[in-house]
C-alpha cells in the first residue's frame, strides 16, 4: 500500500502496467487558483539615536 501525498488530486489519478510487470502511477498536484493575493501588512520601523 502507498500513501499519497495530501496535494494530490485523488479524480485525475492514472496507472498503468507495462508487459513487463512494471507499474506506472501519475498523480497531479492540486494547483492552487492563479491570481489569489494575500495581504501582509508593512509595519514602520522606528530607530532610536542616543
């Protein structure tokens, strides 16, 4: 048994057998959405002199 990965979309996995036993799996990431923005706050940085 192999476990996948949490970022795997479980609807799109293929497999396949070739003629000599070999076993291929194909499993596509989930991509995230193109355009998401995420806002990160910029704080000033004040300086003190002595």
């Amino acid at each position: 048994m192999w476990e996948l990965p949490a970022n795997v979309n479980l609807d799109a996995i293929k497999s396949s057998m070739a003629n000599d036993g070999r076993l291929t799996i194909v499993a596509a990431k989930i991509s995230k959405p193109i355009g998401t923005a995420k806002r990160i706050p910029i704080q000033k940085a004040f300086s003190t002199s002595d």
